[in-house]
C-alpha cells in the first residue's frame, strides 16, 4: 500500500448560503488538488464534518469525488464509529471499488481500555478490507498506545497503516522505531508533519494541505529525499497558519483560507460555526505574508 505516501488531504464539505452541499466548488477543491501535487484524497473524514452529513449527502458526496477524480489519485474512505458491530457492517456493505482502504477513527465517548481497542480493530480487521487506524485522543477522549498499534500492525496485514494524532510525538517515534516490514505510519498532525517523515513516516494525512498543496506535498518529498534544510523552510513559512487554522476548530480555519483563495463559500453546519472576525482577520494577514 505504498501508494499511501507523501500528502492525503481530508477534503472539507463545502456548503452553499442554505447549507446544502455545494458540488460546484467541491469539484474545484479536487481539481486544486490534483493540480498543485497532493498524492491522495481523503473521502468523508472528519474535516468533512462527516458527522452533521445524512446518509444520501454521503453518497452523493462520494460520488461526486469519485467522479471528478476519474481514477488521478488514489481515495481513502473513512467509515467509524464508537459500535464496532455497526462499523463492521458498514465496511462490509460500503463499494470500495474505488477507494484504496478505508480510515477508521478509534471508537469515541465510549472510552474502551486498550484490550477493547484491540478488540474493535480485530473485528474491523476480519472484514478483510485495508483499514487505516485513526488514533485522535483529543477527539476520542483515549488514547490508542503505542503497545497496542504495534500488536495490531503484527497481527493483521490488512490494518497496514496508522494516522496517528496522539499530543505526544515520542508516541509516533516509538510505532515508527519497533513497527513490522510493511505497516506505515502517517502524521495526523500538521505541524508534526516534517519531524515524522524525516523519522520514517509515510508523510501525512493533512488539512492545512488541502490549502496549499503545492508548499506541502513539496516539503514532504523534500523531507523522503532527506533535504532538510530546504524541508524545513518550507516548514517555518507554514508553521503560524497551520496553528491558526486549528485555533477555534477544524474546519472553521481551513475554510477560511480556502474561502480566501476562492474555492468555497465560508459556510458550516451546526455544531459547528464559522471562525470569528478576529480569526478571521489573522488568517487572512497570515495568507498575505506567505
């Protein structure tokens, strides 16, 4: 599954005034992408505010992704949850003709320990499909260790990758130092971006990207081809937006810029709401100076 390597960007929804799915300017963030050198896309995840989408928008939204894409680059499609049995399910019963695995947040609010951890990713694993790990702690409220990503990567082939997201990047050292021939680790961190791939990591699966891709994907390959000084100029050029775009949440940041560079409409979906002026204001002066 080398294919996974380098830049995957989760995709935002973008939505209209009345907040139904704007497909025009969804079509224009794939073709920015494709165009300025991100290596894969990241269906349905949760910068796609996945969780406020009805299961027909789901659809239509992957369809249309698969459609604009027209086979350019590989897709990853997320499928989670906090019912291992529902999430089974709906590996099984998902087309992934189309995508190359799919991404699999640890469950949520539930709080397993690390034996139910283990246990939802086996059960997930016996579905036979390539799945990504997708350990988020501040969004999950527990963490997946180190110990317990490293027994699944040695056991199930087909679980061959990690998103790892944890706050504690020795986290991400220690998978990468003991990890199996063919499992992979990706920074689910912006800003870990560069220091992980330098250690051997695949790369990333990224918001700030899908804003600039071309900065991105071309600090990564900087960073496989041990260019570092270089990768790292990069690194610093992007190291304040990327923070502010976090600042009151994802995706309220990253729309913003892409709202900026005239790819979407600044529009979500309760929960969620667009960032403040004063956001606002930062990021925009933070845009002008890159």
């Amino acid at each position: 599954m080398s294919i996974l390597k380098g830049v995957g960007v989760a995709l935002v929804t973008p939505f209209n005034e009345d907040l139904s799915v704007d497909f025009e300017s969804l079509t224009k963030l794939v073709e920015y992408n494709i165009e300025n050198g991100t290596n894969y896309l990241v269906v349905l995840g949760t910068t796609a505010e996945a969780a406020t989408l009805s299961s027909d928008e789901k659809k239509q939204v992957i369809e249309h992704i698969i459609k604009v894409n027209n086979k350019r680059l590989p897709l990853v499609l997320g499928i989670g949850g906090n019912n291992t049995l529902e999430v089974k399910q709906q590996i099984e019963e998902a087309d992934l003709s189309d995508f190359t695995a799919v991404l699999s947040v640890s469950p949520y609010y539930n709080k397993p320990n690390q034996e139910g951890l283990y246990q939802h990713y086996k059960m997930l694993a016996s579905t036979g499909k390539n799945i990504i790990i997708y350990n988020v702690p501040s969004r999950t409220g527990q963490n997946v260790e180190a110990e317990t990503t490293l027994r699944l990567a040695n056991e199930f082939p087909n679980l061959f990758l990690i998103k790892e997201a944890a706050p504690n990047i020795l986290q991400y050292f220690d998978i990468l130092r003991k990890k199996p021939e063919g499992f992979n680790l990706v920074s689910g961190d912006d800003e870990y971006t560069l220091p992980v791939t330098l250690a051997g990591g695949a790369g990333v699966i990224s918001v700030i990207g899908q804003g600039y891709p071309k900065e991105f994907s071309t600090m990564v390959q900087l960073a496989f081809d041990k260019k570092v000084d270089e990768a790292y100029e990069i690194h610093n050029k992007l190291v304040e937006i990327t923070r502010l775009i976090f600042a009151e949440g994802n995706p309220c940041g990253i729309k913003v810029v892409l709202a900026e560079k005239g790819l979407i409409k600044n529009y979500l979906r309760l929960p969620l709401v667009p960032a403040s002026e004063g956001l606002y204001a930062k990021i925009k002066a933070e845009m002008a100076k890159i």
